[in-house]
C-alpha cells in the first residue's frame, strides 16, 4: 500500500507540533516556533490559554454530547450572548467555518422562498473568495484550483470582480437572492474591502429587496480590533458566518442572522448532529469570556498597529523583496516582489518563524490575539533576518 493512512490532499511541511504555550509552538524534536499563523487565524487565545483549558476539562467531566433532539441550556446561553453582542436575533451553531457559510447559503435561498420568491435563488459572490470546500463553498468561488475535478457544481452563483461595486449590480437580476462576501479577503490575500464596496452593497440590498450575507469567519470574531470586521464599515449583514477563533481552537462555527432573514429557517428545514454541543459552547463561552473583558479589543488593536508599523519599517531595509503591507487589526498582508510561499517556507524552516502564505504573493501574519509587545519584537528579529539572507528564485 502507497497511500498515507492520513488521506495525502495536504503538502504537509516538515514541523511537526506535539505541544502549545501561548504564541509558541514546540515540535516533537524539542524546537520552538513562534507562532504567527495561529492554525490559520483560529487559535485566538494563542496555545494553552487557562481559561479556555479549564472550561474544556470542566465540560468534559460533566457532558459532551446529547444531540439536539434534547434541549440544550449550553447552546441556549451561548447562542443569547451572540445575540447580545451582534445585529443578530437568532443563531445556528455548526462544526465549522464551510458550515456556516452553507447555512448562510441556505438561509439565503430559504428566505426568500418563504418570501414568495423561489426565483430569487442566485447569489453573486467576488473573485478570489475563499468559502470553504464543500461542493456548495467551492461553487460559491470562482476559483479553478478550488473547483477543477469536482464538477458538475452548484448552480445559483455568479461571480463579480472583489471590490468592483458597478460589476456587482450588473450582475442583480430577477434571480438573485443577494451578495455573500468577506469584508476583507483572508486566502484571497488579506484585501480589505473598500467602504464605497460594502456600503453600496449594503444599499442595493435595502433598495431591491436582497440579503446581504458576510463570512466573517476569517476576519471576524476579534481578529481586526472589532468583534466583527462589519463593525469598521458602519454597517449590519441580514445573515453572517463566523467560525475559526470562536472556539480557540475546538470546532465551532456560527451562523447568525436577523428574524426577517432568518423566517424561513422552521423545523426541520437545517440540522446537524454535533453542531453546538455542550463541549463547544463551553469552548465558545470561554473565549467570548476573554474577548468581552474590558481592554481586550483595544489590546488587538494597538497590537495591530504595532505590527503593522513594524512591517511598515522594515519595507525599505528590503525593497527588493517586500511590497507593502495591507489588512486590518492582526490580520495583516505582507505582500512580495517574489513567491510566497517559498519565503513562508524559509522563515519557518530557517528561522523558527510561523506564517500563511495567501494569494497574490502575501504572507499572512496572523499571530494569536493575546499576542504581545516582546513577540511582535521577537517577529521582526526574525523576520529581518531571514530577509537579509533570502535569495529568491530567479525566475519568481
């Protein structure tokens, strides 16, 4: 037998973690890594985070799993402090990120045939996005690497330039149900959405009629400085998913939506069996505990500015290699002159340093949410370093 009892879809690199403390990580052979991809934006309390340990071992010992045929107090608390804190009025609570944003879909589509509208069954979504990759995320993206090999896709989708307002209203017609979009494009390669963008995509919705559904689940739930990147816009989604940082680390999405998006979401019409378990919604108490605290949204903000100066100095000492810098909060872009991940590759390999590589040539430093000062010091020790001694590929 030549296949991986792991299933090979991953290039899996040559590190190898077996433990986490904070913004660190540290392999089976002893070497330590400073952590500034954070498992890709999720690990938002950074490795070990007591907090969140504690309200996983409590919950454990106490109930895991029941189904939601039964009643659910974990769910019922926790789904309320989403309300409390957002525009929602309601919440579906999923596994992941793709779920969310298929529940988003759904509840799209759902509403407005409960409308009296089955026609309008069409969302229009932006080059580039990245939404997850079921069938349903991958046909919502216009993607070839994402989509080659799996068709026949989904239909009710069309596809418009990220960021290009007058592309996205040729696009409405009778069919279409509304916009699904990330305020700021995470595998895209970190691209803020302008506020003539979303602010005149929020207004066609309100003029025709049409939801407009975000995914936050990269850029949401504290990761620029905000609970939610909307929140830096001036303006509300009908219907949201959230995911990644929700739960630290354990699996667990969101889907929140208003009560007029949300009307044809009755029994029986959306389901899944772990979704929103007692062992989740105690990860995700535990990590709203933390981000609610007083200070806490302020700190990724000064954080993500610090970063983002320190970047910003560091572009002239290595202009042959590094563009500039992009992205809100700790969600930043460094986009190169060269591949991206070959140079993503150097400084974990070479330098012990932790980044994502994104589209159009970007690194993606999207360190833990509790990072602090001495780390962002350590990352440009590092990162310098390693672009002082880069050699790039002559045909990058």
């Amino acid at each position: 037998m030549s296949i991986t009892a792991l299933m090979p879809v991953y290039p899996r690199c040559g590190v190898r973690p077996v433990r986490g403390e904070g913004c660190y990580l540290i392999g089976e052979d002893g070497r330590r890594f400073l952590d500034f991809a954070s498992g890709i934006a999720v690990n938002a309390l950074g490795h070990g985070h007591p907090r969140l340990v504690r309200a996983i071992a409590d919950q454990a010992a106490t109930l895991m799993h029941v189904s939601n045929l039964y009643g659910s107090p974990q769910g019922e608390r926790f789904a309320q402090r989403l309300v409390d804190l957002t525009f929602a009025d309601t919440v579906f609570l999923t596994n992941s990120g793709a779920e969310a944003v298929e529940c988003a879909i759904k509840t799209a589509r759902r509403y407005h045939h409960a409308d009296g509208h089955p026609e309008r069954h069409t969302l229009i979504t932006f080059s580039n996005a990245f939404h997850g990759r079921t069938i349903g995320t991958i046909s919502a993206t216009d993607q070839a690497k994402l989509r080659d090999g799996f068709e026949p896709l989904l239909p009710g989708f069309a596809y418009a330039p990220f960021d290009d307002l007058d592309a996205a209203l040729a696009l409405v017609d009778d069919n279409t149900a509304g916009f699904l979009v990330e305020p700021i494009q995470g595998e895209g390669g970190v691209r803020p959405a302008s506020p003539e963008f979303l602010t005149g995509l929020r207004r066609i919705c309100d003029e025709r009629g049409l939801l407009l559904v975000l995914d936050e689940v990269q850029c949401g739930y504290g990761r620029t400085g905000r609970l939610f990147a909307h929140e830096h816009y001036g303006i509300v989604p009908d219907v949201m998913a959230a995911a990644k940082g929700i739960g630290g680390g354990f699996p667990l999405g969101a889907c929140l939506a208003t009560e007029r998006a949300a009307k044809g979401m009755v029994a029986g019409t959306h389901g899944s069996t772990y979704g929103g378990n007692p062992l989740a919604c105690a990860a995700g108490e535990a990590v709203l505990d933390v981000m609610t605290e007083p200070g806490f949204l302020d700190h990724v903000a000064a954080m993500g500015s610090r970063l983002r100066q320190t970047l910003e100095q560091l572009i002239p000492n290595h202009d042959g290699l590094f563009d500039s810098v992009r992205g809100t909060g700790l969600m930043l872009g460094l986009k190169l002159k060269s591949d991206a991940r070959r140079f993503v590759a150097f400084l974990r390999d070479e330098h012990g340093l932790l980044t994502v590589s994104a589209g159009d040539n970007v690194v993606r430093v999207i360190p833990p949410l509790v990072v602090e000062e001495a780390h962002i010091v350590e990352f440009a020790e590092k990162l310098s370093a390693a672009a002082r001694v880069y050699v790039p590929e002559a045909d990058d």
